[in-house]
C-alpha cells in the first residue's frame, strides 16, 4: 500500500508587483526568524523553492497579472502529516498576511 505524503497549496493574489513579492521571498533575511532553515532555489522572475527544518519544502510561483498585481502560489510538501500540514498552512497563512501589510499601504 503506498503512503500518501501529506501536502497543499495556497494561492493568494496581492495589489503589488510581482518582482518586489519575488525579491522578499528568495532572500531568507526577509522571513520571519526560525521559519525557514534554507533557500533552495532561485529562478528568477518567479520561482523560489524553499526548505524548512521539518524536511518539508515549499515552491513559491510568484505570477504577474499586470497593472501592479500578481498572484502567489504556494506548494508546500513532503510534510510528515496532516497535523503538519495544519501547522505549516496557518504559517503560510501567517506569512502572507505579514507579507500583505508591507506591500499594500
């Protein structure tokens, strides 16, 4: 019987450009302290993919929509359950909404 691996994904659509968004998310300076063990990879214009300390790693699509919007697609895998997954869901959710405040003023 295989197992399956717990994973998700979010989209969310922002009022900013999908560069800057981009930017914040392939520089770990940027995030937030003991979320993020490592970047993994950087393709610009957009894509990041990312591990965490949980082993679980997390591809970050960044789309331009035009006229100063873009959408955000998170992929988180290879997480160990489906409590994991509730965890790193309300991280993300958590994220994003930091993320939202510093670009849309």
């Amino acid at each position: 019987m295989l197992k399956l691996i717990p994973k998700f994904e979010l989209t969310e659509a922002f009022a900013a450009e999908a560069g800057q968004l981009f930017l914040m998310f392939g520089d770990a300076e940027r995030w937030p302290a003991d979320s993020i063990a490592r970047v993994l990879v950087v393709r610009a214009p957009d894509y990041v993919q990312v591990a965490f300390l949980d082993r679980s790693r997390a591809g970050i699509q960044v789309n331009s929509l035009g006229a100063g919007k873009c959408e955000v697609i998170i992929s988180h895998e290879l997480l160990a359950s489906a409590e994991s997954a509730k965890l790193q869901k309300k991280f993300w959710q958590s994220y994003l909404k930091l993320i939202r405040q510093k670009v849309e003023r």
